[in-house]
C-alpha cells in the first residue's frame, strides 16, 4: 500500500519586532536540553523513535525529536495528546534535511539565541537572535514559538511559514519534489525544480463557509503521483477532514516524471527520444539530453522540436507576446536553462529550467528548443 507523506500548514501571525533592548535572558529563563535517554513508547508518524521535552509543552504542542534512521534525529513541533494516539503528527521541523545525532543540544543561552547544535558545538539551526533584546523563549497555545522582550513583545516567531513542502518519503526526510503556497491569486502546486519553482497547478476556487482553518495538509503519494490538499476547521463537529483539492496525474503524460531524464509521451506512454537532429527516435530509460557545461553561447546551440509541450506549459502564463528569438535569447542568458518552448499562436514563451516528459500534441507550431553543446 503507498503512503502518503505530509507535512501540516499552520496560520502563524507575526507580532511586529519591538525596538531592540540592551536586555539578555535571565539565568532562570535559559535552558539546555540534550538528546539522550529513553524512547518513547507511543506510535507517532513517520513510525519513528521519538524523545519529548517534557519542559517544552502547551497543550496539544510539545517539542521532541524524532528519527526514522538509527542517529539521525530531527528537532520538531509535535501536535496532539496520548489519548487521541493516532493523531500524533508533526508539523514543523528545525532542521528537514539536516539531523543531529545522539548528545546533541537544543539551547537559549544568556545572549537570546536560540541554538540546535551538535555535541562538539557545531550549529545546525539557529534563531539568530543573539543581542537583539530577547529574555525568554514560550510556547503559545496555537503553536506559535516565540522569543519575547522585556515587554512581553514579541521580536521573533519561530516556525512561521508561508508555504508547505512535501517530504521525500517516510524513511527519507528531506524535501519533496512538491510544494504549496498561499499567495495573492490564490493556492499553487510547484515542482521544486534546480531552478525557480515551476507552477504546476493553481486555484483561486478555495475556502470555507465557517469557522477557521486549524491547519491544512498537503499529501504527495510518490506510487501514483496524486497530489491531495486537505483542511480541518477548528472547533468543528463534522468530519476532521476535508478535501480541498485533489491532482491526479498519475503515470500520464502530465506527469513530468513519466519519461524520466527525458522522452515525449504521447497517449500515456514515453513514445520517443528526441534527437539533435530534431527526429523522435525509440525511447528508453536512457534517454538525456547531453548537458551543457558553459554559459557561453559561442559554446551551444539548439536543436527543434515541432508539436511538443513542456508540462509547464498547462498552467504556466508563460512570458510574452514577444518573438521566438527574444525566447531564445533569454534561455541563451541564463545558465541554468535547458531550452525554451514557444506557442506561434500566442506569441508565448516558456523558460525550462528540466526537461524531462514533453507531452506529443497535434498542433505543430507548439515549439520546443532543446539546449546542446556544440562538442560531442
């Protein structure tokens, strides 16, 4: 059975930072905590080991760490209370891609700066609040993390986030190839690719009659590639979730892993490997695009590909009106492009920063420019 991974979404509201103090924590207020002792014996998510910091709590939050692999421990945010076992979830992470092993420290010194370090001092996470006038550290309620003046104001929250990632698998905490924002227009999918985020899907068709949204919870199933979104309304006596949103792009060709490095797929299936010389040969798992190792455009060129989309393309404005070579210019000045599509009709343009699956379409002015090094 495929499991999905998950990451929750909570609505953190920043107080504004107060006038910086000559103030430091009081010896009272520090704290020190290390990773050692026992495990704890509840089923939580992820089904790891997990250590609590019993100092650390306000109902349903609490600090621990937790490890999917042996030594590999991450520093999180837990949600949820022993008698409700099954919802022990945790929703935010001090150091996703980066653990700490055993004898590591989680600290607020005299100066204000919040720490995660390893055992031989070297920083993993830091709050960067050192001398900024904080005298306490607390736990709010709704999950908010704060460090607080001698006001009672805040100058920082910790954990506030305004987009969620989806994480590489259950065993691998790293992120995902996924991620969601709130923005202006509305909610988008993106595919965290090695240049900027490609938006992949977006909808301004969202919301909720009553109530307010307690925390939201986007789901990537890396078996079937659905990509799910669902809400929980505080206080709500109906179902704990709702689905806001569902993507099922499965093994198609919207799905821009379909033909791994590189391929065309036409009706579900990756039908050909495009050639310099602009032909569709037979695909195979093989199938790359030779890479391009100067920014030089005396050192590259491209070669034409005619009745092809990049899977960008579909929710993607793209740029434009403007002409193919002013398309191509701005691929040739960025190094990072792989090659650039172009629509005749609208005159639109589209950066690709991965190539990938192109999807095989009827209309022949859809255009697609691959980037080549001159030298074989």
């Amino acid at each position: 059975m495929s499991s999905f991974v998950s990451l929750f979404f909570f609505f953190f509201f920043f107080a504004p930072i107060s006038s910086i103090a000559k103030a430091s924590v009081p010896r009272s207020a520090t704290f020190k905590y290390v990773i050692t002792g026992e495990f704890g014996p509840y089923v939580v998510e992820y089904g790891g080991n997990y250590r609590m910091i019993l100092q650390i709590f306000n109902s349903p939050f609490q600090l621990g760490y937790y490890n999917t692999t042996p030594n590999a421990f991450t520093l999180a945010l837990r949600m949820g209370l022993l008698r409700s076992e099954s919802r022990l979830r945790w929703v935010w992470e001090f150091n996703r891609g980066k653990p700490v092993r055993e004898n590591a420290t989680f600290a607020l010194g005299t100066n204000g700066n919040l720490v995660l370090a390893e055992a031989d001092g070297s920083i993993v996470w830091q709050s960067n609040s050192a001398k900024k006038g904080v005298v306490g550290f607390d736990l709010l309620p709704n999950g908010n993390m704060v460090l607080y003046d001698s006001k009672g104001q805040a100058l920082r929250v910790v954990g506030g986030i305004n987009k969620l990632v989806t994480r590489k698998s259950e065993k691998k905490n790293v992120n995902g190839p996924n991620s969601l924002a709130l923005e202006p227009k509305g909610l988008s999918v993106y595919y965290n690719s090695p240049g900027p985020p490609l938006i992949y899907f977006t909808s301004s068709q969202w919301g909720i009659q009553q109530g307010s949204i307690e925390y939201v919870m986007l789901k990537s199933d890396p078996e079937t590639y659905k990509i799910t979104l669902e809400y929980h309304v505080a206080n709500s006596s109906s179902a704990p979730g709702r689905l806001l949103l569902e993507i099922q792009i499965g093994k198609t060709s919207a799905n821009y892993e379909r033909c791994n490095k590189f391929g065309v797929c036409d009706d579900n299936q990756c039908v050909a490997c495009p050639s310099e010389e602009g032909e569709l040969l037979g695909w195979s798992k093989e199938c790359e695009a030779r890479k391009v190792n100067s920014c030089d455009v005396k050192d590259f060129h491209y070669y034409k590909l005619e009745g092809v989309d990049h899977f960008m393309t579909k929710y993607n404005s793209g740029n434009g009106v403007m002409k193919v070579d002013e398309c191509g210019k701005k691929c040739s000045g960025d190094c990072k492009c792989l090659g650039y599509f172009y629509h005749r009709e609208t005159s639109k343009c589209w950066i690709a920063y991965n190539l990938m699956t192109l999807s095989k379409v009827p209309n022949s002015t859809h255009l697609g420019y691959i980037k080549v090094p001159n030298k074989k």
